[in-house]
C-alpha cells in the first residue's frame, strides 16, 4: 500500500473570485492552520497553499479528513456556516490523485494561465513554512525535491516555459489589447505585492509602454524596482493626481476592504475612458466602480481570457511535460514502495548483528585484540553479503507490488516480531 497522501482543493475551476476571497489565507493565516492542523488534528506532511487562485491543503492520514480541515479553515476564517462552501472543495483522498495533482500544480497546468511560473516559487514558500513548522515529514520532503527537479526538467527539456507565461504576464497582454488605440498610454501601477511587482517587470522589458509610473505606500520599495525597470515614481500623496493622468491603473493593493471605492473614483472627473485592472484577492476594487461613467474594471478572473498566441506553444508542449511528470511519479513511487520494507529489512539486519555479537561475544574472550579484530571485520563482511539478497528481493519485490509475501516469510524466519520497531 502506497502512503496515505490526500489533498482538499478550493480553486478557481469551481469557486468564483468572491468565494476564493473568503477562503484566502495571508502568510500569518497559513502558518497558523499549520500549527492547527498539526497540533488538533494530529495530521503530517502537511503544506498549505494559499494564493489568488486557490486554497489547498496536503496531508497524510488513513482516513479522508477533508471536513475536519474544511470545519477548521471555516473557524479561522470566521465563517459561521462553513457548511454552504463544502460544494466548491475538491477532495482527492487517493495517494496517486493527490500527489498527481501537486505536479500539476507546481508545474502550472493547472493555472488560470497554463504555465504560469509564479506558482513554483509559491509552493517553495509554503514547503518553507510547512519545515519550519516541523510538519513536513519524508515523504513530503522526498515529494517537494521531486516536483523541483521536475520543474528544472520541465524548464530545460520543454517549450512550456518559452516567454513569461503568468498571470502579470496576461495582465500586461491585456493592458496592450485595452491601449492599441492610445497613442503613448499612461499606465499607473498601484501597490507592489509579487504580482504588482512582476508586472512591473514586464512593463520595464516592454517596449510599447513609455510611460509607466509606480506608487506604492512605502516609498523606498517602489525606488528600488523603478530603478531596477527604468520606470517613474510617484509618492502615495500623490496618488489622486496620478490617477486622474493615467489611462490604466493596475491595481495590486494587499488589504481586507476595497481601496478603490466608487466615491473615489467618481472624483477624478473621467472625461474620457479610464481602465482599472484589479490584480487583488481580496478585491482591491469596489465592484460597483465600473458603475462610474467612462470606467471598465477587470477583475483576475478576466485577465485568464486574454491570454494570446504565446501561451499556445506551451499547450503544445503539455504531453511532453505530462511525460516527465509521469516519469517522476514512478521514480517517487518506487521510493515510497522502498519506505514501506525499510522497517523489516533495519529488523532483519539488527537481528542478524545481534546473533553476530553473541557468537563474537562466546569466542572472543580466547583471542587476541588482533584476533578479535579480524574477527570482527570477518564477521561483518559476512553479514553484509547474507543480507544483499534479501534485501534486493525485498526492493524487486516493492516494484511488483508483491512485498507483503516476502515480508512475512522473513518475519517468521528470523522471528522478526521480537524485534523492536524502528522508527
């Protein structure tokens, strides 16, 4: 039996923006559901993945706990009928579905943007908090290194990662669609969470747009990516009279309540069009701004439609990144299949080395020192080629799924029971 790895899945193929807004967790949100699930569910292998597409939740336990996890989200996120967003999960409480559905994740074929490559340094976060949270066990572990060397595969052997398929990247995309008729659009990017500042980068690399301004709270933050883009700057003082200037505002403000409301907007005295594009889970946007003469707004979920031809030469390259994925399940599996014999074969070698001490005990007390220790070194040397073919039975076996049999038939020959488990 493989390890019992489950995953429960809240994402944007079921739950619309204004549910994925109520599940989001920050990163202070998502170390403390590890503490809680660790610590009152007793669960392991844990890692949480919280970003503006989906909740997740990887663990390993016997039985599906998907309802305790979920009950326990609806308490952190003070929501008092949990029960109504049951429907907008996804459980996978089968080892291969789950750990099948991480790849794709960690891979970008699942994102809303096929190849999305900020996902990876995501889930690299949340291991990193799993690990310090000392809730992350060696599967999960073994697992995580695995899809890293996948995604270094993926990057060297496959067209998926050609160009910066992401979802700043779509925005960017977008930006261009809205501004083909403005001669020398003004683009104001406010806030830089890693989306806004990735958009950023995209903008500076851009040569279409000239005129881009950064504002963001903390001044020094946006000097420094200015600086590194070659764009302008702007104090948070600022802000309304570089609103009223710009054509575009890309919104990446991280904050519970909309920043963007109705009222403010209705003052900046739109004469002509104005275009907001909202990259915030939680919205950073009221919803009723685009109720606001001469004002479009476009939400995160928009910004996946408007992906364009140079996400198709990474949908061409899917099966072959599929392939290697596939490829490293096996590896990963033959792994797991391995852990599960380790036990009996670390019983069968303390057994062997506790009859090797006590015929050693018997005769070396008539030998020499020198005696003694060539004895020793016999004896070991011995020990280790009595247990070679056990041992690579043991792991052929694993592979064809027929270890149990031999395990038992070593248990009764070496009365294996007697010996202590090995943690």
């Amino acid at each position: 039996m493989l390890h019992p790895f489950k995953a429960v899945s809240l994402s944007f193929k079921k739950a619309p923006l204004e549910i994925r807004e109520l599940i989001a967790l920050d990163e202070a949100a998502c170390r403390r559901f590890l503490h809680t699930l660790h610590h009152e569910l007793g669960l392991s292998d844990l890692l949480v993945l919280s970003t503006c597409n989906r909740t997740e939740v990887y663990y390993s336990a016997e039985r599906d706990q998907s309802p305790a996890i979920i009950e326990a989200l609806g308490q952190l996120k003070d929501l008092s009928e949990v029960a109504e967003y049951f429907p907008y999960f996804d459980v996978l409480d089968q080892h291969a579905d789950a750990v099948r559905h991480l790849f794709e994740v960690a891979m970008g074929l699942d994102a809303q943007v096929v190849g999305d490559m900020q996902i990876s340094n995501q889930v690299k976060q949340a291991y990193q908090w799993s690990a310090d949270a000392d809730a992350a066990g060696p599967f999960l572990h073994r697992l995580l290194h695995t899809i890293f060397f996948t995604n270094k595969r993926v990057q060297q052997e496959t067209s998926f990662r050609d160009g910066a398929a992401s979802t700043s990247y779509a925005a960017l995309e977008l930006v261009e669609e809205l501004t083909a008729d403005v001669a020398n659009p003004r683009v104001l990017v406010v806030g830089l969470g890693e989306i806004g500042a990735d958009v950023c980068r995209h903008f500076g690399d851009s040569k279409l747009f000239q005129d881009v301004t950064i504002c963001n709270r903390t001044r020094s933050k946006a000097d420094v990516l200015a600086e590194e883009c070659g764009l302008k700057v702007i104090n948070f003082e600022e802000l309304v009279p570089g609103l009223k200037d710009a054509d575009v505002i890309i919104s990446s403000i991280s904050r519970d309540e909309p920043f963007f409301t109705r009222d403010m907007v209705e003052h900046l005295d739109v004469l002509s069009y104005k275009f907001f594009i909202d990259l915030s889970v939680p919205r950073s946007i009221a919803t009723d701004v685009e109720q606001v003469p001469g004002v479009l707004v476009y939400n995160i979920d928009a910004i996946h439609s408007k992906a364009s031809a140079a996400l198709e030469r990474r949908l061409a390259a899917v099966p072959q990144v599929r392939a290697i994925i596939e490829e490293s399940m096996a590896g990963l599996q033959d792994w797991t299949k391995e852990m599960m014999v380790s036990p009996t074969i670390q019983k069968l070698k303390n057994a062997l080395e506790q009859i090797r001490l006590e015929e050693m005990d018997r005769f070396q007390k008539k030998m020499s020192p020198e005696e003694a220790k060539r004895m020793d070194d016999i004896t070991r040397s011995l020990m280790q080629k009595i247990l070679k073919q056990p041992v690579l039975q043991l792991k052929a076996a694993c592979k064809r799924g027929e270890a149990d049999q031999l395990i038992d038939v070593l248990t009764d020959l070496f009365d294996l029971e007697r010996q202590p488990d090995v943690a």
